[in-house]
C-alpha cells in the first residue's frame, strides 16, 4: 500500500512509540494476517497545536481493517498525529457543501438575525485572478483557489490576520480539506497537499476538478473530460470512475451515494460510492448547468435551469416534488425544513412539499450559506447580501468592486467569501 499520507512528515521527529507503531502496521500488512489492536498516546511526547498540549490515545483495530481492507483508515489516523495540526472542529466549513452536504453550518453561534448588520471588513486579501471559489475554513486558515489557467493559485490565509501562510501554483475553484490534507484541482493534475505547509502529498495527474468533495475515505470530482472520479483519499489512486454525460459541478456524498446531475439534460444519478455502479437515475429533462445536488433527512433536491427544483428519495431515487426556482448557477441551501435557492431572485421553499415560503428579494448570484437563521450570497450589481431566512427580509450588503460569484462560507462570526475583483474577504462584528 502507498504511505503517501506519511510521506510530508518523513523530515519531522516523530515520536518514538508513532514510530514504533507505523512499523506494526507496515509489518502486519507485509504479512498479510494477524489480529491485534495497536494503542497508544501522544501524552509522554505531545503535540502542540495553538500553544496548547493536546495528549491523544489512538487505538487502530487490525482485525477489522483486515475485514475492511481498508488500511488507510490506520493511515488517517497515523497522518492526523504527525501532521502537526489538529483535526477540523465541527464548526468548520470543510468544503463546497460543507461535510453535511446541505451548505448549512449549525455550529454558528455568533452571527444572527439581530447583529448581522453590524459586520464590517476584518481584512482584504489580493490574489492574482478573479476568486469564484467557495473558500474551505479549516482550523483558522482558510483555502481558497483563484480562476483556472495560467494564473489559477490555490491561497491558504491566515483567518485571523489575513496574512499568507502559503500558496500553490495551478490550484483553483473550491478546495476540500479533511485531516489535514487540502484536495484542489490544478492546472493538468488533482493533487492533494499538506494543509500546514502546502508541500505535495500525493498527485492523480491527467484529471482535475475544481470542486471536489471528500467523504468516508474517498475524494469524488467530476473532471473537465466529463468524468466522474473516485480517489483514495489517503493514497491517491483511483477507486473507479464513470462518465458523467454532459458533467458535473460538483458531488454530493450520501447514504454510501454519490449523487451528480447532468450539465447536459439535467438528468440526476446515484452512483454506488464503493464501486461506482449506477444506482439509479432520474432524467428531468432540464440543464442543471453549474449546480450541484444537496442532500437532507434523506431527500435529494436537485436545481435546474428554468425548471425547478427536483425532489427524490435518496436511496431509491424515487420522485417527490418539483417546484419553482432552480437556476444554472446555485447550488441550494437546505436546513430547518426550507429550501434555499435562486431563479435569478432569491427563495425558500418548504423542504418536505416544494411550496414557496418566500422569494422575489435580492437577486443571487452565488450559491447561499445558511447559518443561525442568516442566509447569505453574492447579490446585484457587486454586492454580498445577507438576509432573514424565515423572512428573506434583507439584512445586511456590502458591496465590493465587480460580480461576487463565489460562496461564502460561514465560521465562527465571520464571513469569508471572494470577488471577481480578485480579492477575498473577511467580514465579522469586529
């Protein structure tokens, strides 16, 4: 098995029992059998993260992985100790969806209905191309990648100052990070990088994707070749893949599904996310264009261009509802029983029915972030809005110096979100 995930730490001084524990699980692979359950702590050696001590006991159960043949579950946890950071906090905006796959943070607490007006610019940061890309915020640094091609950068900033901590040449669009490891699209290959330093973990060359999505040990994407990839998220090698007729956006991950919706017809699938065997698949005969599918309480809720928004049970594909809304560009937000999206205007609809419960307030063009009753997205001419999800009652803008695109992502009482006038920004009360 590759040990590509241990491979950025090789020049860092592990602890002598991480050590001795890396080497049982190399010797029982090499062996190919055995049945033992490997522990131990970082308490005698610790790791420090943020000026603090943090003492971890890791327990790795061989016979189970042996079951599994999935090694790289020992790795990922190997990996996280000797990456030198600590794994993403729940309020975390790991990637384009988010982990819950429903652009939805319910672990913002600061940020509300009745301060939201107050937010203010905490920082500007320049890039050297338009930012269209859903930044990933990820234990206080946030990733965001600029515009594809020969100026296309992958940024990861210091979310408290602004300041750089590194960059990547060829990265762009929405990066994903998870344990450590950031997974972007770049210019001829996908790659998957240290989160602390940026140095290169492993690379998949041939394929990219700008909006990849991470869950349950694998990396899904759909490539510019019209191609639906699943990667090891640990080695990098490819699980399978499947042609996506006319593309994707971007890959919701669900159930043991990977869901996509056709660029072409908007025809909505269900990929096995084990294998990759078609599942089921529901055409709408509508492009879904750059949206994504999201899931929620089992429901699959797919936007079109112009003709809706399509419901189906996620396990059996089975139809719902279709209702108003639906555009090219968003991928909805879902939470609380509403629906939350754009036809050119902004929306919400009942989750369970496809009723409307409001639209007509600002135009969107972004897909919305939902958190603490607070949605937000890039509106009108330049500006990011922020409005009352029960009410759509507008509530706070700013407005920046050309079209606002990309995504905001919502973490602990700031808003991150980039510009086509080639910056990212950082809003917060303070």
């Amino acid at each position: 098995m590759p040990w590509a995930i241990l491979r950025h730490c090789q020049s860092r001084a592990l602890p002598s029992h991480v050590l001795s524990a890396i080497d049982k699980v190399r010797e029982w692979e090499k062996n190919g059998a055995g049945s033992e359950v490997l522990s131990f702590s970082t308490a005698n050696d610790p790791t420090r993260t943020k000026g603090k001590i943090m003492a971890r006991t890791i327990r790795v159960d061989l016979t189970e992985i042996r079951k599994l043949k999935f090694v790289g579950i020992a790795m990922l946890a190997l990996g996280s100790l000797c990456s030198g950071q600590a794994t993403s906090s729940k309020a975390d905006w790991t990637q384009f969806l988010r982990n819950n796959m429903q652009r939805y943070n319910p672990y913002e607490h600061v940020l509300n209905v009745k301060n939201v007006s107050r937010l203010k610019v905490k920082w500007t940061y320049a890039t050297n191309a338009r930012v269209a890309g859903s930044p990933a915020v990820v234990d206080g640094v946030v990733y965001v990648g600029g515009a594809s091609g020969a100026d296309g950068m992958l940024y990861a900033i210091d979310a408290r100052t602004g300041g750089t901590k590194w960059t990547f040449p060829g990265g762009f669009g929405s990066p994903a990070v998870l344990d450590g490891v950031v997974y972007t699209g770049a210019s001829e290959a996908f790659y998957a990088l240290d989160a602390r330093t940026g140095a290169e973990v492993w690379e998949f060359p041939g394929a990219t994707g700008s909006v990849p999505t991470v869950a349950d040990g694998g990396v899904y994407f759909c490539s510019e070749s019209n191609i639906l990839y699943a990667l090891d998220a640990v080695a990098g090698t490819e699980l399978w893949e499947q042609v996506a007729p006319g593309g994707c956006a971007a890959a919701a991950v669900a159930h043991g599904l990977v869901y996509t919706s056709s660029d072409d017809d908007g025809t909505v699938y269900a990929w096995d996310a084990r294998t990759g065997a078609l599942v089921w698949s529901y055409e709408t005969k509508a492009v879904a264009g750059d949206a994504a599918p999201v899931v929620a309480n089992g429901i699959v809720y797919a936007p079109t261009n112009g003709a809706g928004v399509y419901a189906f049970d996620a396990r059996t594909g089975a139809f719902l509802w279709s209702g108003p809304g639906g555009t090219s560009k968003t991928t909805p937000a879902v939470a609380g029983g509403l629906l939350f999206g754009s036809d050119g205007l902004a929306y919400a609809l009942n989750a369970s029915t496809g009723k409307t419960v409001w639209e007509g307030k600002p135009a969107a063009e972004s897909s919305p972030a939902l958190a603490n009753g607070v949605l937000y997205f890039g509106c009108g001419i330049y500006r990011i809005c922020a409005v009352d999800a029960k009410t759509g009652k507008e509530l706070w803008t700013y407005k920046t110096h050309n079209s606002v695109y990309s995504s905001p992502s919502v973490v602990d009482g700031v808003v991150y979100v980039g510009s086509e006038d080639r910056n990212v920004y950082a809003f917060s009360l303070k």
